[in-house]
C-alpha cells in the first residue's frame, strides 16, 4: 500500500483555480520529485501535504490514516525551504533544536531555570544537545553549530535548513525546491548529497522543483505537473521515452523535442506544411495531430537518400560533448524550424548553411492528438523508441540511417 | 599567448590616447568633489545654524546670569548650575518626568504593539483600523488636550458620568495631585500608541511568512508560541528604534502639561521642559534655564548612548 496518497485534490486561491485534481501516491522510502514549470502550483501542493494549506476538496491520506485538517507538528513532516527560513536570532545549534524543544517538552519544562529545578528537564536537554550533534554530524555543520545564520554561507545555510528537517526523524521530508539558491557546483554535489541522505535515512520524500535535472538525477520516480495537473507519473526514462502528454514532453529533454504539426490521412502520417510522408499506420484515426521528434533521433546525411528531407542549417552550437545543429526545413517551407543533437565531431563534415538530408531514427517519432495527448499506434516508424533509440549516442553524418519516407 | 594586452593596444593608437584621458580624467573628479558637497553641504549649513549654533548659545548662556529684558550680561561660571543642584523646583520636575516616561514608554509600545498584530491578523478592514489608531498621532496635541480637558472635566465630563452610572466616585483627574500624572501619560499612550503601532505593522510585514511555516512544522504554532519563537525577536531591530522613540517623546512632554495643568497641582505634574519654559519665559532667567536645559540634553544624550548600546546587542543576529 501506498505510504502517501493524495487523491482527487483541488485548490483554489479566490477565482484561480491552482490544483485541479492531483492523484499521486507515492511509496514508503521512495523519493518522488514533482518537476513542472514556475507557477504550476507545486508549492501550493506541497504546502497542502505539510498542512499549512488547506484544501477545497480532496484527501491526503500518510500511512492509511487521512491527514485533512490537522497541523502540521501533527503530521510529523518536515519542510525545507526554498529560503531555508532559519530563525536569524538563534544559534544553529538552537535551530537545530527547536523541532526537538516544541515537541519533547512542556511549555512550563521550556522555561529557562527548569534545567537546573527538575533533572528531568535535565537529561531532555542532554538528550536534544547530542541529538544536535549527530544530526550536524550528518551534514557535516559540527563546527558551526555556534554561528548565527547570517555568519553562514548558502551552503552552509542548506545543510542547517537539512539537518533541522532530519533532526526529529519525521515519516516525510518535503523539499520545496531546496537548490535553486546555490550556484551551479555546489548544486551539483548537494544534489548527490541529499539523495544519499535520504537513501541512507530511508525517510520518503518529495522533492519539487522546476529543473529537470535535479528531478531526472535524484529521483526515484518524476510527477511532471503541469497547470494544477499531474500530466505524467514515472521514471525519468519512462518520461523521457514515453510521454504522455505534449507538455511533459516539451518539459523534459534539453534542448525540447521538435514538435511539427501533422496529419494522419487514411493511415499515412504526413508533415502537415509540406505534406511529406513520415510514417504509416495500420490504425485508422484520420485528423490533424502533432508529431514529436527528440534533437537526437534526427539524422543529418551529405548524400540524398531517396526521400530524404532537405534541411538547411541555420545555427550550430557546440556544447563539448555533443553539438546541436539547428535546421529550417527547405523546399518552398522553410518557418519549419528544428534541433538535431549530433556528435561534435559531424560538424566537421558539414559546411554551415549547406543542405543536407534529414531523416530519423527509428520509433523515433511521438504523435499527439489534438489536446496533447499522446496516441499509441502501430505502424511503421512507429515502434516504441525505448527500443531502438539511444542505443548508441553517435549521431554522426555518415552513418546509415531509415529514410524518411517519401512522397511530396 | 596570443591574447592582446592593454599596452599593446595603447601603443596601436598612440596619439589621442594620453591627452583624451588626461581631458576625461580630471573633470570626473572633481565633478564627483562639488557633486558630493553640493548634496551634504545644505544639511552642514542647516545643522550648524539651527542645531549646532543654538546648542554652543545655550551652552555660552548657561555661563551667565542675562535675564530676558535685561541689558547687561556677566559671565558667573558655574553659578547657575551650583543653584541647579540646590533648588526644588527642578528636582521635583525630573523625578515627575522620569516617572511619566516610564510610564509612558513601556505601555506605548506594548499597546502598539498590540494593535499591530491584532490589525495584521484581522482578516480584513486593516486600512480602516490603521488610520482609526493613526488619527491622534496626526492630529494636533493642544486640541486633543482640550478635547481631553472636557471629557474628564470633574462634573461636566462623560468619564465622570460613566464613572457615577456604575456607582464609582468621581475623580478630579486634572487636578487630583495622586491623580494628574496618570491621567497625562494616559492621554500621552493614547496618543503614541497609534504612532508606535505604524512602526510595528512595517516591522511585522518584513518578517518573512515562510518563518511562521518553518514555525508552525517545528511545533510551534499557538499564538503565544508563535510570537515569542518569529515575531518578538525578528521585531528586534523595530523594538530598539520604537523604545528610543518614546522614551524621547516622552521625556520632552509639554502640550499637554502647558494646556490642561500649568505644571499643578501643587506642582504634580511639573516636568522639565515646563520648568525650563517658565524659568525663561515666565521668570526671565534665561541663564539659570539654559543650565537646566544644558543638563537635560545631556541626560537623554546619555540615555540615548546607553539603550542603543544595551538593546543593540540583543538584537544583533550577526
Ligand atoms: N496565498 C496565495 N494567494 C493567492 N494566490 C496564490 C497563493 N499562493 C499561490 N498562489 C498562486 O497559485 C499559483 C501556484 O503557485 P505555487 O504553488 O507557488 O507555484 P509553484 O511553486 O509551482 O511555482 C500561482 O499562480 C500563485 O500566484
Ligand atoms: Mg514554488
């Protein structure tokens, strides 16, 4: 059974409706990300898990028991912030504390002199001063515990932000985005840090955040969300292979999938501009649709195979690794504009602005009807991509690709 | 490598290079000089000649025995200050201004406080509440005062009435000697907490939301848990300003005095700026009330000294 489980929540803030019937369950242990873009309402729902929101209908359920309308220090989650929101006027170590504080003793316990009247207080303060210590310990912020948070640095400040989240031991973290006040290096390596954490913790968590990085690196399994919506649960491959949805699909992968508009006419999949054939299918849904290639399933070739799409390079990017190359398709269309992710060393062989044929890999195509979603047919071209593409990275030139099929 | 340095680039173009920015040089300069005086020099000329010019007069003043009136003037040295140590009157009025500050200050800005947080949290009419507190603050003193003088005029005023429809004595407010200092810091908080409460709201709205959050996951989300973990300490720096603020105010109280008591009675509400006013301008003896003033400025001066001292430390998160 699903350790959390959000069902059917909606939300609205007045006249704006920001979620719109989130369904997501997510397993004991696992770190799930919710990746979509700014304004989508991840916070929004996240901040209804944690308890300090409440909802216009719908259920959280944590472990089987619903969680709607209690507080927050009764759901025994823990929230890092995206501004990381330490207390400015207490030592790190008190930071640290203070979850432990509010919840192990009493308001007459907290008072100052109690440590010394009742030796029970007594041994709680021991007992929370060396919890202090092993949870800075696991951030490695021992040497800092007597720093005000304005002494820190943004790193620095995360880890005490992570350590007060783990210091209690609650059943969920909830991550709002944690990373996007650090530069690009540290991000990098609290990226790894923070799911080592977790996995060594084995706390579930979930993670929101609007870069697909993060998400595809550290999560078990990716929400894409878009407009109050989940539009796709799965793994970052599944995603990326598989997407359900235009927008998931324009959302994940740098550079974006090429999206061109398209038709299906008595089972022939044509570009819709230029009328040339792409694909042909045994299903018969006749209409317009979208059709979506990924930069790396686009071949470019020197010679003309039959049917073989002119395109002119308009712009090359190299990136180290790899090189993009961006196109406009020629012959009478050329405001048909596309990304192909090549080896960098294909540049080479081609001069800029020269013609070339493009084809591509195939199962390299989606298709998506005309609200977005995707449409699974059979046919040729058609197969799924998880299966043939990605096999090997080499996009280069000379290599010996399927030719788009032809027929102007 | 092949990279191009800055002289090799200067030797490129010889000619124009040394007199252009010799010509570009020197004008920003001096141009930034007369900018900079030209901004800070009318706040010099403005402080010496109503502040700094004033205060050396009092000063040079406090030495001599002028009275208002008269044309001679002799230099007594310490005379005036010497009769300041043995004389009544103004160890009557300190000891009744210390007391109407501490009155005043501590409730001023617990009931500003108060508000703010009461009007910040009422889900809604905060404009309407805010200006409602603000308007005694804007208006004038001397007509509140009078407005006050008639509300607690001992058989005319509606106090009294009310204070007689629930049984209660009537009370002389104004001229009760146990009576009239209370009664003037009363009118003092009534006024101030408006003032004190505008400065709270500004310190209460910069303190981040996502605190209370962080607050309320930690446990701490009663009222009274949440004001002492977030809002009182993040308050901090607003306290130290807003408490300097009063207790100045309240130490310079005048209006009030002047239009409801006269200082009376039986010099019960005699306060220093009101001595000061009368020894000069009453009884013309402008050396003797320059030394009070002399000691009164340097008093608050002092105070002032000490509480940024004292409350800057406990507020300072660094
Ligand atoms: N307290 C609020 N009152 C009104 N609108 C809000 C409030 N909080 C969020 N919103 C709106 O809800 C939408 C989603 O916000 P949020 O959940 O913060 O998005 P995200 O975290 O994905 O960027 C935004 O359009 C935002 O303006
Ligand atoms: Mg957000």
């Amino acid at each position: 059974m699903a350790h959390i489980q959000i069902q059917d929540l909606n939300k609205s803030f007045g006249d704006t409706s920001v979620l719109r019937g989130i369904d997501l369950s997510i397993h004991e242990g696992e770190f799930l990300a919710i990746l979509g873009p700014s304004g989508c309402g991840k916070s929004t729902l996240l901040r209804i898990i944690a308890g300090l929101e409440t909802h216009d209908s719908g259920h959280v359920r944590m472990g089987g028991s619903i969680m709607d309308g209690l507080a927050p220090k009764a759901r025994d989650v823990a929230v890092v912030f995206q501004s990381y929101a330490l207390y400015p006027h207490m030592t790190v170590a008190q930071n640290l504390a203070l979850p432990l504080v509010m919840r192990e003793t009493t308001r007459v316990q907290r008072l100052p002199f109690m440590g010394h009247i009742s030796s029970v207080v007594k041994r709680k303060r021991v007992d929370i001063q060396s919890a202090v210590e092993r949870a800075a310990a696991q951030v490695r912020i021992a040497e800092l515990l007597d720093r005000k948070p304005a002494q820190l640095s943004g790193g620095q400040r995360q880890r005490v932000a992570l350590a007060r989240a783990l210091i209690r031991k609650p059943k969920l973290f909830l991550l709002d985005e944690p990373l996007s006040n650090l530069d690009a290096t540290l991000r990098a390596s609290t990226r790894t840090e923070i799911v080592q954490l977790q996995k060594r913790l084995g706390t579930t968590a979930i993670y929101v955040t609007h870069d697909q990085t993060e998400a595809m690196t550290m999560a078990d399994r990716i929400a894409i969300m878009i407009d109050g919506r989940v539009a796709q649960v799965g793994t970052a491959r599944e995603i990326y292979d598989r997407p359900k949805d235009v927008h998931a699909a324009l959302f994940v992968g740098t550079p974006k999938m090429n999206l061109f508009d398209g038709r299906i006419d008595g089972g022939v999949v044509r570009l819709a501009k230029t009328g040339m054939v792409l694909a042909h299918t045994a299903d018969a849904i006749d209409g317009p649709i979208r059709v979506g290639i990924r930069p790396e399933h686009v071949v470019l070739k020197t010679e003309f195979d039959e049917g073989a799409i002119p395109v002119v390079e308009t712009h090359r990017e190299f990136l180290g690794s790899e090189a993009l190359i961006h196109f406009g398709i020629g012959g009478g269309a050329p405001d048909i504009s596309g990304v192909a992710r090549l080896d960098p060393d294909a540049l080479d062989k081609l001069a800029p602005g020269q013609t070339v044929s493009a084809c591509f890999r195939p199962g390299g195509l989606h298709l998506f009807d005309q609200s977005g979603l995707r449409l699974e047919l059979s046919g040729e071209n058609l197969s799924p991509a998880a299966t043939t593409a990605l096999s090997d990275k080499e996009t280069a030139l000379d290599e010996r690709p399927i030719p788009i099929i032809a027929g102007i | 490598m092949n990279a191009r340095s800055p002289s090799s680039l200067a030797s490129e173009r010889p000619s124009p290079a040394p007199s252009a920015a010799g010509v570009l040089k020197a004008p920003p300069h001096l141009a930034s000089t007369f900018i900079g005086w030209s901004f800070v020099l009318p706040f010099l000329v403005a402080l010496s000649m109503f502040v700094l010019a004033p205060t050396a007069a009092v000063i040079a003043i406090s030495f001599t025995d002028w009275q208002l009136g008269r044309d001679t003037i002799s230099f007594v040295g310490l005379e005036n200050y010497r009769a300041l140590l043995t004389a009544r009157v103004p160890r009557i009025s300190a000891a009744n201004t210390i007391i109407y500050a501490l009155m005043v200050t501590p409730l001023s800005v617990i009931l500003g406080l108060w508000l703010a947080i009461l009007i910040e949290s009422s889900p809604m009419g905060r404009a309407f509440f805010r200006s409602a507190c603000f308007l005694p603050v804007v208006s004038t003193t001397v007509a509140m005062a009078i407005v006050w003088e008639f509300l607690l005029h001992p058989t005319l005023g509606p106090v009294n009435s009310a204070l007689l429809l629930f049984g209660l004595p009537a009370q002389r407010f104004l001229s009760d000697a146990a009576l009239v200092l209370p009664t003037l810091a009363f009118i003092a908080i009534w006024e101030n907490a408006g003032y004190t409460m505008v400065l709270f709201v500004a310190g209460l709205k910069s303190i981040s939301a996502e605190l209370y959050d962080a607050a309320a996951v930690d446990g701490a989300d009663r009222p009274w848990e949440r004001f002492w973990t977030v809002t009182f300490p993040l308050l901090g720096p607003t306290m130290v300003f807003v408490v300097i603020i009063m207790l100045l105010r309240s130490f310079r109280v005048f209006e009030t005095v002047a239009t409801l008591t006269g200082g009376g009675p039986r010099r019960a509400s005699e306060v220093m700026l009101y001595t000061i006013y009368q020894e000069g301008f009453q009884f013309f003896q402008i050396g003797y009330a320059s030394a009070i003033t002399v000691v009164f400025v340097a008093f608050l001066l002092l105070l002032t000294l000490v509480n940024f001292r004292l409350m800057d430390r406990s507020v300072h998160y660094k």
